[in-house]
C-alpha cells in the first residue's frame, strides 16, 4: 500500500495538469504540485480542509463546487491572477485554465469523491489571439488598397467617354494600389515559406559571404536611395564568410535599408556595417531619421505594428517588414535588436551565429 502510495504521489506530480482529489464532504484529499503552485498553497497544510479553503479565487471556487455537487461532468473556464507578479502589467500574472472533473469510485462501486483537473490553457488562448488579431489585421490591410480601386474602376465606367486627365488620375490610383496588394501577399508568402520550412526542418545553410549579402542589397535599395539624394555607406563591412542563406539574409538587409530610406529626411545618410564578435556576425543599418520612442520598440518586430500607422501606408509600408528582418535571423539561429531615440535616428542589428 506505501508503494502504490508512493506511486500515485509521483504520478500525481509529474502531471503537467493541476490535479485535485475531493472526497463527498468537499475536503481535500490530494493536490498535486501544479495545482499548489496555481492555486498558491502549500500541499500539505491544505489537506484536509474544505474545498472553499483551499481555492480563493471565486470564479474558480464555483466551477469546482459546482462540478463537485453535480452528477454529470462540468466544465469550466477560468482565469487565475499570481499575487506574486512584481508589476500590476505584467501578463504573467494571468493564466488561463480549463476546469474538468471525474468521479472516482472504490472497487465496490461506492463514491470515493471527485478528481479536478486543472489545465493550463493560456499558451492556447494567446496563440488564438495572435490569430484573430493576424486575420483582423490583414483583412483590414487587404480592404483600404481594394475599396481605392472599386472606387477608382466605379468612376472610370460612369464616366463614359471619361476624360483623359481624370482617367490617367484613376488608374494611377488603381496602379498604386494593386502595387500595395502585390507587396503585402509577397511579404506574407515569405513570412508563410520561413515558418513552415522552420517547423518542417532547419533551413539548409551554405558558407556565404556577409559582404555581398550587403552589396547585393545596396544594389537593390539604390533607385530608391537615389530618388531621395540619400547616401549609403557600406565601406566598413568586414568580408566575413559564415554559414548563411544568401536570398533571406539579402531580403531582410533591403528590408532595413527600404525602412531607413522611406523615413530618413532627403540629402541624408545611412550607414550599413558588418563585424564579428566572439559568437555572432552583427549587420547594422543606422540612420539619421526621426527615431523611435521607447514604448515602441519592444513591438517593432511584430506583425503589422506601426509606431505612426498614417505615415506608413502613405510610404507605401504593409507592415511585415520588420516582422520578416525578425523571422529572418531567427531561421539563422540569431536574432534582431534596435537602438533608437527620438530626434537622433535608428539603428537597426541583425544577430547571425558565426556557426
């Protein structure tokens, strides 16, 4: 009996879930780990007592007694806040957790009491607001560059004939606007392709040089520089050689560029460097621009986060450019990082393990 005692106790704290084992006076025979740790208690002071005790919160302590005293099996959802979070925001404080029970019974037949299990669901329901908030966002996105052509096309047909100049203005809305479409599926499809080939298997990475990784960059970002009389300096990358994907690793450098010259003010500069450390190869792209205030630069990297919404569109942004820069270097075993204060420009770095 001290054995399989011994057995269920490590079972029961192996779980993952929060388990509690009631007996029919609602007094506690069992509480694993987890669910001390959630609930906040210690497991061996609760045992014994009652039920309405043990669970302080009161969201909780009604789905539990209410699964308790019924027949049938309940389910519940409820949300348990940590009193132990050093700041009132932090979102760790919260966590969502589905509630189940289920009677137990002697070998007789007879009601021993009920099992509660308690399970986390809160990566869950953050997963599922990423997702919600991704499918607002696009379709939100999708829908400004669509209506500005139905209602561009609607004027060209009852304008019949139409006059050349207004006709000339519409379709260059209509131009404009399928350029915005055709950017925002292009940079959700090469979101989409680094994700899956990420979950399905690391990306095949050959030894390449940084230094033409930026060149080719340049190169592609210089009409765009030249339009505005904007100056990229790229003389002070290092010509390093480390494993790499040429096409990504290029995408998300003239992902950085594109943002500095779209915010860098006309006859400006921007500079581009590449050095080595002990474990990381580090690309900055550094501008003299507006800067970026504190409260946003945790969010910079997230998907269709804009600091000035506004001006974005109107330079043309879908808002996953950064995300993809980030997406990037992850899928090189790095990462991404910013340095920016307001009225003295940015500084953007891509983080690359040397191997």
């Amino acid at each position: 009996m001290a054995r399989h005692k011994d057995e269920l106790e490590a079972v029961l704290a192996g779980l993952v879930q929060g388990v509690l084992v009631v007996d029919p006076q609602l007094k506690l025979i069992s509480i694993n780990d987890a669910a001390a740790r959630w609930l906040e208690v210690k497991r061996f002071e609760a045992l014994g007592q009652h039920i309405d005790q043990v669970i302080r919160n009161d969201d909780l302590r009604k789905v539990v007694s209410a699964a308790l005293r019924a027949d049938d099996p309940v389910e519940g959802n409820v949300v348990l806040e940590s009193g132990k979070s050093q700041s009132p925001s932090d979102s760790n404080r919260l966590r969502f957790v589905r509630v189940q029970d289920t009677k137990l019974h002697d070998p007789g037949g007879h009601l021993l009491g009920k099992m509660v299990a308690l399970q986390d669901v809160t990566h869950l329901r953050h997963l599922e607001e990423v997702r919600r908030d991704f499918v607002a966002n696009v379709s939100h996105e999708i829908k400004t560059p669509v209506t500005a052509i139905k209602a561009a096309a609607e004027m060209l047909l009852d304008d019949r004939p139409p006059n050349p100049q207004d006709g000339c203005r519409f379709l260059q809305i209509v131009a404009r606007q399928a350029d915005r479409l055709h950017a925002l599926v292009e940079d959700l499809l090469t979101l989409t392709r680094i994700e899956q080939e990420l979950e399905e298997q690391p990306i095949a990475l050959d030894s390449g040089s940084i230094r033409d990784v930026i060149d080719a960059a340049v190169e592609s970002c210089a009409a765009n520089a030249e339009a505005k009389s904007i100056q990229i300096d790229h003389r002070s990358c290092d010509d390093l050689v480390i494993p790499l994907d040429q096409q990504l690793l290029e995408q998300a450098v003239v992902n950085l560029l594109d943002n500095a010259i779209k915010y860098s003010s006309r006859n400006s500069w921007i500079w581009v460097s590449a050095s080595q450390d002990e474990t990381h190869v580090v690309i900055r792209v550094k501008d003299n621009g507006p800067g970026i205030a504190g409260e946003h630069q945790a969010r910079l990297f997230e998907r269709f986060y804009r600091t000035d919404k506004a001006r974005s569109r109107e330079l043309g942004g879908t808002g996953l450019g950064l995300a993809i820069v980030k997406h990037v270097a992850q899928a090189h075993g790095g990462h991404v990082d910013v340095d920016s204060k307001l009225g003295q420009g940015s500084e953007f770095q891509i983080f690359i393990p040397t191997g």
